[in-house]
C-alpha cells in the first residue's frame, strides 16, 4: 500500500499527523480482512540515507493512532531486499509493516524497472492511498504498480479525486473560490482552469497585492510577483467582474512592527498589507457564508496568519467556511498552509466537505493534469 506520509518532523517527532489519519479507513479495512499490510512512503527529499530522513518516528505517531487493540506497527529499515522480507515472513494476518523511506534509493525517482520489480515482488495486491504523490510518476506510484494485476484506489485517494474532479468538471453552482497565501506562480496552472468556471473569485493574502499593483493601486512594500503582473492584469481584464480585491488591509513597517494600522486602498510607502482589513472581512464572509448552497474552494490564507495580528482576516474565513458547509454548501480546503490556518481557527476537520491531503498534486489536478499514480490504478 502506497502511502504518503511525508509529514514534518522536528526533533523526531511528527508534526501534523492528517495525512497518516486519512490512511487509517483503508488500512482498517485490509487487516479486518485479513491482508498482512505493508505500507510504503517517502519522505522529504533525501539525498542519501541520512536518519532526519526516517520514517520511524511515522511508525511509533502511527502506533499511537492506531491504538492498543493491535500489535504494535511494525517498522524495517529498508524498503526492499533480504531483511525486508525476512520481516514480511514473520507477519500473519492483520499485521501492519512500515518500510523505510522509498527515496533512500535514487532509483526510487527514477522510476528505475529493476527497483520497481523489487518492489512489487513483496506483496500480492498494489494499494495507493497517496493521492498528494500520485503527480509523480515513480517506482512505487507507477512503475511497481503496473507489474500486479490488481490495483486499487484507497479510499482516501477516491474520496480525493471525486472531490477535486466535481471542483475542477463541475462544480456546484454557485461557486466560489477564495484564494490567498504567496504562491502564485504554483497556483496559475490550477487558476486558470477554475477562474472561468467560478461565479465569484476573492483574492487576499499576498496574492492580493500583485493583483492590486496590476489594478494601479499603492502597495507600499507588500509582496508583489512582479513576473506574474502581466498574468494578474489579464485575469482582470478579462474576469474583472467576478474578481473581488480587498478594499482595506492591516498594514504595518514590518511582520514584528508591534504597531499596526487599518488602511483603505493605498498601502502607504514603506509600509506592507499583512492582513484584509475589516470591510473585507465583512465583503468576503458574507460571500462565502451568507447563503449556504453551491461550492466553495479555499486555498491559501488570507493574511500572515502565524502572526496573532495578522491572523483575523483568515480566521473569519475559516469560520465563514464552517458556516458555508453547516448551510448545506459543499467546502473544500486545499494547501499546507491553509490546513494550518484552518485548525488555528478552531474549525474542525468534520466542518469543511474535504480537507485535500494534497500540496502540489491538487493544484496539478485541478489544473487538468494526467495523474500517473491515478490512472495506472484499474478502472473499477
Ligand atoms: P498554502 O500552503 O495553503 O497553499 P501558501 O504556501 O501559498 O499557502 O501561502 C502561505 C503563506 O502565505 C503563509 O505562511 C502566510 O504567512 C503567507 N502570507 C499570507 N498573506 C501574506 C501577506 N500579506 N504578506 C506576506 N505573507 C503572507
Ligand atoms: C508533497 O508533499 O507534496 C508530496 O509528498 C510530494 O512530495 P515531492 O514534491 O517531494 O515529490
Ligand atoms: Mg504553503
């Protein structure tokens, strides 16, 4: 079972754990079944075998979730050949083995035919539930998987793409989309498939600013992407009308300025917009939790939310997202970042339709892309 439990680590221990829990339904179905499990993932970006690259700590965060009434996870450290397999002989029925990270071999990358079979050689049945890595076309996304005659999806990775293709096919009208953060460059691909297809676009965080700039308002010091001006005063050339910008921000010299000021329109020089001010909050929120109903996607936040001043404007967004899917809208978060933002909040995952578990992969998707860990997967 192809995994993705490339989590954040610090000082060995395992940061946001979402993407282990989301596994935890397939995995449960497996074992109550009676499959010995054997999980695979990579982790970071490892140039050797070096031990901040390890997945142990994964294997003892996923112990503690999955509880006392199994026998522990088990863990090897390696992902394929003698010892391997010597530990997969010693599993029965309903045991749960961990390897170590996949990327501690290059060939992993490289979609390498001969790792591949190595690595299908171990088990009978391909699972992925990693849909945040199905982008890549590597050993144990693609490669490994085209040697088992059966191929499954997890539920995590169905639950995904049903989600992300209703967003990017067919969304339920109304649809809104609310985006924020700094990556613009990493999210065109993905806007320009879903920009047309929404009936209202609220632009905020960084992204706001570029946008703003291409408009000819002051921006001050705030971050702008100066190569993607050209792109932003396109978007609103042609989508004007659904675009809505922020008309006020929370400005300040710097991110530790222990003052800041509300500013409508222009940022003042030598100043930067690290927040939506409150008649956005009040524009946006109204937007986005007014009337239930419809569809709403939210990447990217909405300020520097990791800086208690900055943090309002994300935070009545999160809440207005909370608000959306309690009135029958259906609401789905996407981004790291945004995950975060959603959780300091103190809006719940079981308060949003889908929470993706992906970074880059659903932006790809939602871009239009072909997803090689999706599609080498049989079609039932
Ligand atoms: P995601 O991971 O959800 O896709 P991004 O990585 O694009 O989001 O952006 C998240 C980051 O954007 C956060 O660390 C936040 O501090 C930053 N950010 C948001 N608004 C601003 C702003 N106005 N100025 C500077 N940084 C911002
Ligand atoms: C992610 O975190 O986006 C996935 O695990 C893929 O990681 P990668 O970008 O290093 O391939
Ligand atoms: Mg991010």
């Amino acid at each position: 079972m192809r995994v993705d439990f490339n989590v954040s680590i610090n000082n060995g221990t395992v940061g946001e754990d979402y993407r282990i829990r989301m596994t935890l339904p397939t995995i449960e179905y497996l074992t109550s079944r009676g499959a010995k499990v054997i999980l695979a993932s990579h982790l970071g970006r490892p140039e050797a075998r070096e031990a901040k690259f390890s997945l142990a700590p994964v294997a003892k965060r996923l112990s503690e979730i999955v509880g006392k009434l199994r026998p522990p996870i088990r863990f090897v450290d390696d992902c394929v050949g003698p010892a391997v397999q010597d530990e997969i002989a010693k599993m029965e029925a309903g045991d749960i083995l961990l390897l170590e990270n996949l990327r501690f071999y290059k060939e992993e990358e490289k979609n390498d035919p001969e790792f591949s079979k190595n690595l299908a050689s171990l088990a009978d049945i391909y699972v992925n539930d990693a849909f945040s890595t199905s982008h890549r076309k590597h050993s144990s996304t693609y490669g490994a998987a085209t040697l088992f005659d059966t191929r499954l999806a997890g539920f995590n990775l169905s639950k995904e793409v049903q989600y992300l293709t209703m967003i990017r096919d067919k969304p339920v009208k109304p649809f809104t989309l609310v985006v924020g953060g700094v990556k613009i460059k990493d999210k065109i691909a993905a806007l320009e498939h879903l920009v047309p297809k929404a009936d209202k676009v609220m632009i905020g965080g960084a992204a706001a600013y570029t946008f703003l700039k291409a408009k000819g308002f002051k921006t001050g010091n705030s971050m702008i992407d100066e190569e993607r001006l050209p792109w932003a005063t396109r978007a609103l050339s042609t989508y004007g009308d659904k675009i809505m910008l922020p008309s006020d921000h929370i400005a300040a010299h710097s991110p530790a300025d222990t003052s800041v000021t509300m500013v409508k329109g222009d940022i003042p020089d030598g100043m930067s917009g690290y927040d939506i001010g409150n008649e956005t909050i009040e524009r946006y929120s109204a937007e986005v939790g007014g009337k239930g109903g419809g569809t709403v996607f939210w990447n990217g936040p909405m300020g520097m939310f990791e800086r208690r001043a900055f943090s309002n404007g994300t935070i009545n967004i999160a809440k207005s997202m909370a608000l959306a899917f309690w009135r029958g809208s259906k609401t789905l978060i996407g981004g790291g970042d945004t995950l975060e933002a959603m959780k300091r909040s103190g809006v719940a995952e079981n308060e949003v339709s889908h929470v993706s578990t992906g970074g880059g992969a659903t932006l790809r998707y939602l871009a239009g892309d072909v997803m090689p860990g999706v599609t080498v997967l049989n079609a039932r």
